[in-house]
C-alpha cells in the first residue's frame, strides 16, 4: 500500500464515519453508503481494475473514467441543491409575506391631512 | 382656497366614474429611503390608496413616511421585487381592491399615468394595462445603451411568453380585480416582469398597452438595470422554466 492509497481510504472511512452518525436512522441510505465506501476502497486498493471497465466502455484510463463520472455526478448534484434552494425560497417568500401582511399598518388617517 | 386646488387635483387625477380609494398603487421599494417621501407626496393628491411594501430595505422605511395617509408593508429580510409585488397585490385583494397598479418607488414614472392605464381597465376594454416607453406619445430620456438592452429584453419575453409588447421591463402596468386574483408572482427577483406576460397569455387576459412618460434621473439610472443584470434576468428565466 503506498501513501495515496492511504490518503485516500483514510478520507472515505473519515466521511463514511461522518455520515454514519447524521444517517443513523435512514437505512436505506446507509445501505447504499456502505456500498459506495465499498466500492471506493476495493477501488483504491486494485486501481487496475478501474482500467479494465475504462476499456471495455471505450475510455483510455481507469482515471479518465472516474473524472467523467465525477462530472455527471456534481451536475446531478447542483440539480438537486438548486431545486431545493428554490424549495426554501419559496418557503421563506411564503413566511415573510404571510407576516407582512398580518403586521400591514395604515400610516394616517385621512381625514387627518 | 385650498379647497378649490384640492377639487381641481382631484378632477385632473380622476375623470371617470370610480371612486379612486378603490385603486391601490402598489409600491415595491428596497432602499428607496432618499426619494420615496417625494414620490409619495406627488401621488398623494391623486387620492388613490396607496401600498409601499418595504422589501426588507437596510434602513427601516416606516419613520419617513409616518406622517402620510398610506398602507405600508414591511418584509423582514429582502426577498426581490417580484415578491414585494405579489405581496402588495394580495394585500390590496384582501383589502377589496377593484384596480391595481404598480407603480416604482425611485421616482422615474409620472402619477398622472396611472389614469390613463385605468381607463382600459374601466371601460372594460382590457384586464391587464401595460406602460410602454416606446409607444408614440411617451416621452422619455433614455440612455442609448438601455434603450438597446430593453429591445433585446422584448424579444427574449416574446420567446418565453409568446407576447411581443413594444416595452419589456416598465414598472407601471394596471390591472383589474379579476387579473389580480389570478395573476400569482412567483419569481421573486426582476424576471416578475416576465412571469406576468406568461401568467397572462395562461390565463387569456385581455392586454393592451398605453404610453407612458419616463424621466430618467441620475437616481434612478443608478439603481436602475444594467446589461449585467438583464442577464442574470434572462438566466432566472431559463433555469425557472426547467424547474417548474
């Protein structure tokens, strides 16, 4: 084992550890973390597999391979993330108005000017 | 004396049969606190009700403007012009509005406008009242550069709403009750403007357009819209249409 691999399941266990402890009631998610952490180790552990599944879908490198997929993933992600945001939004929007309204003030009467 | 002046605004603002408390003139305004007193003290005399909707501005709008005969509304954090509106709407609903119309808190519209846009409104002629810088009859001072921005901003609408109108972005328009109700802002920042051409070809509102008068200040030609924000404007569009 040289010093990326170690590195790099270091910081899988670390984040698996982390996400065990917020996830620890949904265990369809800690399922499929578990999964991936798998995953992730055998990979760093035998990177010369990452190769072989590179060739056979048409990609030079085990690398390049992981880069592409990184890629799709972080824009699924931003999806995700946006359409929450706007889920917020609206909630927030929803809230401020409700309470600007029950707290709407007349300034002056009229009559008075 | 002061009667008779009193009188004579009064015919000049209001013409026809309506009794202009039923108006509300809904004013959005974030960060309006150096011009809002005077836009508010040339509207005044028109007799309409008045909305300013205080959009979460740095300084708390109320203390200037505690002295005038006017509903103010107050947001607690800012949320963008598009939600101020559809706040100030919903409250004017709630408060038996038959006529609304939106008016900008920084000063660049002329008050006696707004009569003209109700008068499609009252003889039923049209649901929704658009101002338009560039119909003839308007006057305006507009910079070159914004006049070309906002040409490009009338297509882009027409792309998005299937509306082509001869203004894109005019803070003046004129609706009635029924428009009102259902008409809902949902964008919260500038791409509102867009939303309601949408919302109103949807729900097959009768449009029509009147020209206004626009007087572009310094003030208002600082705060005002820049190439810079047209296209963040058009990306809250785009990705607003992927995410409904």
């Amino acid at each position: 084992m040289n010093g990326i691999q170690i590195l790099l399941i270091t910081g899988v266990i670390i984040l698996f550890l982390y996400y065990t402890f917020r996830l620890r009631n949904a265990l369809l998610d800690m399922l499929i973390l578990a999964l991936f952490t798998g995953v992730a180790v055998f990979f760093i552990l035998f990177p010369e597999y990452t190769n072989k599944i590179a060739g056979k879908l048409g990609v030079g490198r085990g690398a390049d391979l992981l880069f592409y997929i990184c890629i799709l993933f972080f824009l699924f992600v931003i999806l995700k993330l946006f359409a929450r945001i706007r889920r917020l939004e609206k909630t927030l929007t929803d809230l401020v108005r409700k309470q600007a309204k029950d707290e709407a003030i007349f300034m002056k009467e009229p009559d008075k000017i | 004396m002061q009667g008779i002046s009193q009188d004579f605004i009064f015919i000049h603002c209001m013409s026809h049969h309506i009794n202009p408390k039923d108006v509300f003139i809904i004013i959005p305004a974030y960060n309006e606190n150096a011009v809002i007193r005077s836009v508010l003290e040339k509207l005044l005399p028109c007799k309409y009700t008045i909305v300013v909707v205080d959009d979460g501005s740095a300084q708390n709008l109320f203390p200037l403007i505690n002295d005038m005969p006017v509903y103010s509304i107050c947001h607690q954090v800012n949320l963008g012009q598009g939600a101020a509106l559809q706040t100030g709407i919903e409250f004017a609903l709630s408060k038996q509005a038959l006529y609304i119309a939106t008016f900008d808190a920084d000063g660049q519209h002329h008050p006696g406008d707004i009569e003209n846009l109700l008068e499609p409104l009252t003889d039923n002629r049209a649901d929704v009242v658009f101002g338009s810088r560039f119909m003839e009859g308007s006057v305006h001072n507009m910079p070159v550069k914004r006049k070309l921005l906002l040409q490009t901003a009338r297509y882009i609408n027409y792309f998005f709403t299937g509306l082509l109108l001869t203004d894109a972005h005019n803070g003046l328009r004129a609706m009635n009750r029924k428009a009102a109700l259902q008409i809902r802002i949902e964008e919260n920042s500038m791409a509102h403007a867009t939303e309601i051409l949408a919302q109103v070809k949807k729900n097959k509102l009768h449009y029509t357009e009147i020209p206004v008068n626009i007087m572009y200040t310094g003030y208002s030609k600082a705060k005002g819209q820049t190439v810079w924000s047209g296209f963040r404007i058009f990306f809250d569009i785009l990705l607003n249409k992927i995410f409904k």
